[in-house]
C-alpha cells in the first residue's frame, strides 16, 4: 500500500513502507542536483517518515546558499563546488551476516 509523504513543497511525494525512497530532480529548473534518500528502516515508522518530510521541506535556495557561502550558488561551476565540499567524517562498517 503506498502512503504520502507529508511534504508541504512535494505533495505528490508516495512511498511504500519498507522500501526505500530515492528522489531526484525534484527542482529540474536547479543546476545543483538534488538527491533525497530515506531508508526502507525509516519508512517503516511515520513519525520518522514525518521528520524527513520535515527536512525536505526545509532545504531551500536559502539554505544551499547559507552551505556554500555564495549568494549565487546555481552559477557554480562542478569544480567550484567541488572545491567548496569538506569531508566531514569516514568510517565503515558490516552488515549483517558479515
């Protein structure tokens, strides 16, 4: 059975519980591709389902420039932005039965 995401700017937004969600392109006029990804965990209970339409809802031009430090971050080129990421941690690990 497909369910909503409560998404106020995606209203159209459906998933199935226990799968997972990949979205992209939802802003194909944007020259920053924007993927959106919530786990088949995460889909199995709607409160956090709830929490991720929450920040879907919240990522907008006015945060990407606040990330990028650029009041004009759709004119950054690949390796611009490139320049401007930080890696921010690394790790790893096993999955079950590993």
């Amino acid at each position: 059975m497909t369910k909503q995401i409560p998404s106020a700017k995606y209203p159209g937004l459906e998933y199935t519980s226990g799968d997972d969600i990949w979205l992209d392109n939802l802003k194909p006029d944007s020259k920053i591709p924007f993927y959106f990804h919530v786990s088949e965990k995460l889909t199995q209970n709607e409160a956090a389902v709830a929490r991720a339409a929450h920040a879907l809802d919240r990522m907008d031009e006015e945060s990407l420039k606040e990330m990028l430090g650029t009041e004009q971050p759709k004119t950054l080129s690949e390796p611009e932005l490139v320049d401007l990421l930080m890696l921010k941690s690394l790790g790893s690990g096993l999955g079950e039965g590993c």
